[in-house]
C-alpha cells in the first residue's frame, strides 16, 4: 500500500536542508529518501520521474491540492507549497502585507543569495585547482558580501527578516550562511569577513537554536 506521507527526495546541502527544515517546523509527516548527486542518484530514471530537472530537493504529496498525487520541484516552490498546505499563517502569514514581504525576501535567496554563495563556494573552495584566475572569486565575494550587507541592514532591530517571526524565508536563507561559514563546507569566514556582519551571525544562531530546525539540517545528511 502506498504512503500516505510527503516523499522527500533530498540531500542535506543549503537547498536541501531548506526542505526538510520546513517539514519539521510544520509538523509534516514524511519519508525522507537520500538522493546522493556525487554518486548520480539525480539521473536515474525514478527520481527523473519525480524531478525532470535533476535536481535536489524534490516532494511527491500523496494528497495534493486536489486530492490527488502531486510532485513539487524548485525548493522556492516547495517551501510555499507546504506553508500554503499547513495553512495556518505561522510560516508565511496570512495578512496580506507580510505574506508578500516573505515571498520577496524568499525570492531574494533564490535570485541573489542562492546563485551567488554557490558560485562563491565554487570558485573559492572546489574549482581552486581548475581556476587560477582570480577573477570570479573577487567577483563572487564581492556580491556576496554586498549581500549580506543588504541582510544586515534588514535585521535592524529584527530577530528574523518578517516581523511576525521566523518564515519561508528565514529557512530558505539561513541554510547559505551556515554553508558559506562552515568549515566542512565553504569556509568562508575569513574571506567574506563574517564577523563584519554580526547581525548576520547572531540570526544565523538563532535560526539553528530551533530544535525542529536543527533537527531538519541532520535530514539527508551523507
């Protein structure tokens, strides 16, 4: 008999952990299935039918809007999926003012934070024996850390981005700073000068001292 839970098709990278995040916070129960992109789980046919994109994160709903099976791709997508379908206005709100001010701040992770740390983490952690030229790693910090200057400036006297609290929005950018920190990961802390950014770095602690967000960031994890 089929799962009546949410099939989570995940790794534990900053999209990933947006996910699985966001299914903790909301309660949701769901299997979580470790697709591993170093091995090509992404290309194999069951998950293309799940994800013809090829990418991580990616839900089957057993119950979608109608009732029926549903596949969601794009983690931007998802996250407004499952605050939509929880529906209760706790992780994206339902006053129309502050739902719309979480929507742009989850759109700035995926237009600017997302695209830009990742090649950040690219030029400056894995493609240093590929890449001599210097050019994209001043490129990439330089955006990066104008970035979370912007971020910065948004948590003035806030604990996270909207004023009715934690969102979408924080769990879709929070997961991008741990990484760019990490020392597993990017370990850019140097290079980014975090530490000029202290807003920045104690939001980053507050989103992870959240146990069903801590919880989520171990979801998929290699």
């Amino acid at each position: 008999m089929a799962s009546e839970k949410i099939q989570l098709y995940s790794l534990a990278t900053p999209n990933g952990i947006k996910v699985s995040v966001a299914l903790e916070e909301m309660g949701f129960e769901y299997d979580a299935h470790t697709i591993n992109i170093m091995k090509g789980d992404q290309f194999t046919p069951e998950f293309i039918a799940v994800n013809p994109n090829s990418k991580i994160p990616a839900i089957v709903d057993p119950n979608g809007p109608d009732g029926k099976p549903i596949n969601i791709m794009e983690s931007g997508a998802i996250l407004l999926y499952l605050a939509e379908k929880k529906g209760d206005g706790k992780f994206l709100s339902n006053d129309p003012r502050l739902k719309w001010e979480t929507i742009q701040w989850l759109f700035f992770q995926m237009g600017g934070i997302g695209p830009m740390f990742g090649q950040f983490g690219h030029f400056f952690k894995y493609a240093k024996e590929k890449c001599k030229d210097p050019y994209p790693v001043e490129r990439y910090t330089t955006e990066a850390k104008r970035l979370l200057g912007v971020l910065e400036a948004r948590l003035e006297g806030r604990d996270f981005l909207i004023d009715s609290g934690y969102s979408i929005a924080d769990m879709a950018i929070f997961p991008w700073i741990h990484c760019a920190k990490d020392k597993d990961r990017y370990n850019g802390g140097e290079q980014l000068e975090l530490s000029s950014f202290p807003k920045c770095m104690a939001y980053l602690e507050r989103c992870m001292a959240r146990p069903a967000t801590a919880k989520g960031m171990t979801v998929c994890k290699l």
